[in-house]
C-alpha cells in the first residue's frame, strides 16, 4: 500500500515484525466453494485466483479500537480450527500487483482477526489462536480491487521455548518449582524464510521473545508464575550518518538474516556450557544461543552474607550487510530482563577527514506488557495496567540539594489520565517509564501495587530528525495494543489524536541509541581501511526491572 493510504487506513499499517513459523509444505488443495478443510500435520495449503467474478463482501471491522468499512472482491474458504491451537495464516501474492487483504470470521460473520501487509511486500500474515473448537471462515480478498494469483497456507505454530530454574547448576528442567526462580522463555526468528533458498523479502529477520514467564516463591514458599511480557522485539535499526547521507532503516526496509551460530562465537563455560538451540522448524534451527552467566553479588547484607547472582542469555547474530549485530536478551534469577544490541564488523566508509562517517545505531524496541499472575484465577492482565513517567524532580525552583519523586501518568490528558503519544528520557531528572498493574499487588505486610520499569542504558538521545526519522526523536512511546500497529517508523502516526490508554492493553516503543565515532581500533594497521579491521562492539540497551513483585529482597534467606 502507498504511504497516503497507510496513512488513510492507519489499522491496516501492519508490520513484517509480526512473524510467520514453520509451513513444512502440504499438498495443494483446489479451492472449493462448499468444502471444509481441516489443517493437517503438514499444514493447509491452497493457490488460487482472485478473478473479476468474484463476489464481494461488505466488511465492518471493529477490532482494538480501530474501525474500517469496504466492500471488497473475496474468496471464501471454510477451515475447522482446534480450540487453544495457534495457527499462522499466510497469503503470498503472486505478483507485485495483487494486494491481498486476509480475514477470520466466526459461522455469524463477525471478523476476528485480520491483516493486510504483515507478509512483506503487500503479503498477509497473522496468527491466530480459536477460543472454542470449530468451523471458521477464512476470506482473501483484494485491496484497491487488485486481483490475482495466490497461495493460501493455514498451519499450526511451532513454538521455542527454554526453561531455566536457578541457581542453574542444580536446575530440573522438568519440574522447575523445585528451583529458587525460573524462567520460561518463548522465542522465535521472525520472517525465518530470509537466507532460506535464496528467498528473501522484508521486514528484515530479528530474534524474538513471543512470551516471558518468571517463577518465584511467596514468603510462605508457595509458587507463584508470572507472565511479564509478550511480543518483545528490534522494531528497527536505525543507522542515520552525521551528514543524514547515507541513512538506513536495516529493519524496515531491507531483507537482512539471522546468520547460523557457531561453537565459537559461544564463551567459556560460566555457570553452565554455551549451546545453540535446536527448534522443530529448519529455518529457526541452529540460529540461536543460549548462555547462563554469573551475575555478580546479587546482595549483601550487613553480616556480610551474600549471595552470587545468575542469568540466562538468549542472542544471535543479524546480518546487516557490512555490519553485524548483536541481539540479546538477558533473564536474571531476580527476575530482571535486559535487553542489549551490540554493533560490529566493518565501517561502510575508510577513516575520513571530513567526519561524514559519524554515525548512530540506533536499537527501537517494543514489547507488549503483562503483568498477569497466573493460576486457576489470574491476576492482572495486559488491560489492567496503567503507564507512568518516573522522575526525581527538585522540590524547589532554587538549586538546594532537595529532591521528591515525582509519578505522573503518561502524557497526561485533560481528565488527568495516560494517553497515547511520547516522552523524552532526561539524565537530571533518571526518567523512568513504568507500566503498573491496577489490581496485583506483593503479599507483604505492606502490599505494594506491582509494576515493570524501563531503564534506559544508553549513550545520548535523538532529538533533530527530519519527519520521516520522527519515531526516533522521543525516547518512550506508548499506544493502546492493536494487531496493525507494529512498523516503529509508523508510531508517529499510531498516537495522532493521543487516544486515551484507560482500560487498554499496551504497546510500550523505546529507542535506545549508541553513538560510533570511528577510531583506530576500528582499522587495520593503516589505520584508514575498514574491511581491514574490524569496529569494536558497541552496545546500547535496556533493562526492565520488576517493582514489588517479591514479598522481600528475592533469594534472600
């Protein structure tokens, strides 16, 4: 779709980031109008031809806030699903020139899921996960009256997960309760086709966490698990260069891969040995790894007792063309996520003199918060939370040494409530973004609400971006969660209007950029040439830290 209709039909502004699994192949299926298919071990496939005969159907979609009303050239096809199951939907368009529109209606007609162009290109594809066990109508239709050729293919979703209780060395994978902590990651590589085959198309290949759920026991030992977040992601990589030539968006607007791992990009064994992480889907295996550190002195106490902290790491290499990057997600036993991007290999330019090789990297990060304990009856959830700014502000207007914390609701509307736009990070005043659920709380004597913090670990800010680089001129964005809205170069446009957050499920978008100044060590021994050296890793990141989770210091005893 052009950018004046993105712009026009803001919900449809879907992003390639939404990832597809693995579709091991399947027999063709010829269409046919009254047939009911069923999903097989090896998935569902169907090509066909949206032609000038078909019908059209009227569609009013209501979904997350967002409206649409068209009425649109389709084929319709009748799919039992399984209850509980996630399927991922795919519709490849045959050419350049049809623009497919895929939808998910219940036997009344009400739509349930759609998407336009979260495929590549103009390709659809979502996931989709059935509340209850039945028949469910699948339509393709056509955008802008577009028509053409078509594979259709409806699969269940492979998922990756890790478990890791802690202290580590003493782990039971299969019965992580008998742990202190533990973590149970859920990850996968996004647009995993990319480098398989020769094919490749954007958004580029990123590493994923599609769900992070922390164990922990209550000061009476009972186990409690708690789902953190959804959906945490590299929404883009920003490389802008000082002289704004050349400037790109290695995310967005390219076809980049996650490279296979190897032995040795692994570091000595630390707590436990490194590993590269197998999956059921060939084109997510041997791409990630997986890594358990000592983490240091996680307290002491004033008897001097102390206790060594651990943490797992999950990363693996993108392919940047001249650069490499670094993405890695730290999981630590108290219950800290960080996440980090490193920048490596070859500068695009030799050392110049004019300074035209200055240059950003910049990480733009979302993820979708939680905050659900879970159990037989769950609380909290991603509607019940609410987003603050954090920030030590002075009490008084003349400088005095004297400071309050000040938490205030996340730009704040007329009626004092969150609403949907941006916030800048300011080192004076150690901005913190945090999200806060409206009904957990710790089971202290004083019980506190619970809530995740984002801490920026950064190098500078952005500030002076031309329009089209407007995403990365404010530190924190936060909109209300939908299903179209995940291209980070669009959330400019997902906070028009500044949409009230009351009640709403999160999306929470943060920049996190490293300046790379070029130095020698950047270099061969010229001290000029860059594809004879290599650019020493340079890391910016994050880290989101739980708030009144614990009943008191965790691990402490």
């Amino acid at each position: 779709m052009k950018r004046a209709m993105a712009t026009a039909l803001l919900f449809l502004a879907a992003c390639g980031l939404v990832v597809g699994n693995a579709f091991p192949g399947g027999a063709k299926k010829e269409e046919q109008s009254n047939q009911v298919h069923a999903v097989e071990k090896d998935g569902l496939k169907i090509a066909a031809k949206l032609a000038a005969d078909d019908p059209r159907h009227d569609y009013k979609v209501n979904l997350e806030g967002m409206k649409f009303e068209a009425k649109l050239r389709m084929k319709s096809y009748q799919v039992k699903l399984e209850e509980g199951t996630k399927y991922t939907m795919t519709v490849d368009a045959g050419d350049d020139i049809f623009d497919p529109f895929l939808v998910v209606l219940d036997d009344a007609g009400k739509v349930l899921a759609y998407d336009d162009d979260s495929g590549g290109k103009l390709n659809s594809k979502l996931f989709f996960t059935p509340k209850n066990s039945g028949t469910f109508t699948i339509h393709v239709a056509g955008m802008r009256d577009t028509l053409g050729a078509y594979t259709l293919k409806i699969a269940e979703t492979i998922t990756n997960v890790v478990k890791l209780g802690f202290p580590a060395g003493k782990c039971d994978s299969a019965d992580l309760t008998k742990s202190d902590t533990a973590w149970e990651i859920e990850w996968e590589i996004t647009n995993p086709d990319n480098g398989m085959s020769k094919k490749n198309s954007s958004p580029s290949s990123v590493l994923a966490i599609r769900s992070a759920r922390f164990m922990f026991k209550d000061k009476e030992g009972k186990v409690r698990w708690f789902t953190v977040l959804k959906n945490l992601e590299v929404g883009e990589i920003l490389v802008p260069y000082d002289k704004m030539s050349p400037v790109f968006m290695d995310v967005g607007e390219h076809a980049f891969r996650i490279i296979p791992a190897k032995k040795e990009y692994l570091g000595p064994n630390c707590v436990l040995p490194g590993e590269i992480l197998d999956s059921r889907d060939a084109r997510m295996k041997n791409k990630v790894m997986k890594e358990v550190h000592d983490d240091g002195l996680r307290w002491m106490n004033t008897r001097n007792n102390a206790r060594r902290g651990e943490k797992m790491l999950l990363w693996s290499v993108f392919d940047g063309a001249n650069y490499r990057y670094l993405l890695e997600y730290g999981f630590s036993d108290d219950g800290v996520i960080t996440c980090r991007m490193g920048a490596t290999a070859h500068n695009i330019f030799d050392k110049q003199k004019d300074q035209r090789d200055i240059h950003l990297h910049v990480g733009c990060w979302r993820y979708d918060p939680e905050l659900e304990e879970d159990g037989e009856s769950p609380v909290g959830g991603a509607k019940q939370n609410q987003v603050c700014l954090v920030r030590r502000l002075p009490r008084t207007a003349a400088p005095n040494g004297m400071f309050k914390l000040d938490i205030s609701p996340f730009n704040a509307d007329e009626s004092g409530q969150a609403s949907a736009g941006y916030a800048d990070w300011k080192p004076e005043e150690f901005t913190i973004l945090r999200v806060q659920s409206k009904v957990r709380k710790n089971n202290s004597k004083d019980p506190q609400y619970t809530a995740l913090d984002l801490i920026p670990i950064r190098h500078g800010a952005v500030r002076n971006y031309p329009w089209k680089y407007d995403f990365a001129n404010h530190d924190f964005w936060v909109t209300a969660k939908a299903m179209t809205q995940t291209k980070f170069r669009e959330v400019p446009l997902y906070v028009t209007g500044s949409r009230s957050l009351d009640n709403s499920a999160l999306t929470i978008w943060h920049n996190a950029p490293s300046i790379h100044v070029p130095r020698g060590e950047d270099y061969g021994s010229d001290g000029v040439t860059a594809n004879k050296g290599a650019a020493i890793t340079n890391w910016t990141g994050f880290m989101l830290r739980p708030v009144n989770l614990f009943d008191s210091t965790p691990l402490y005893k």
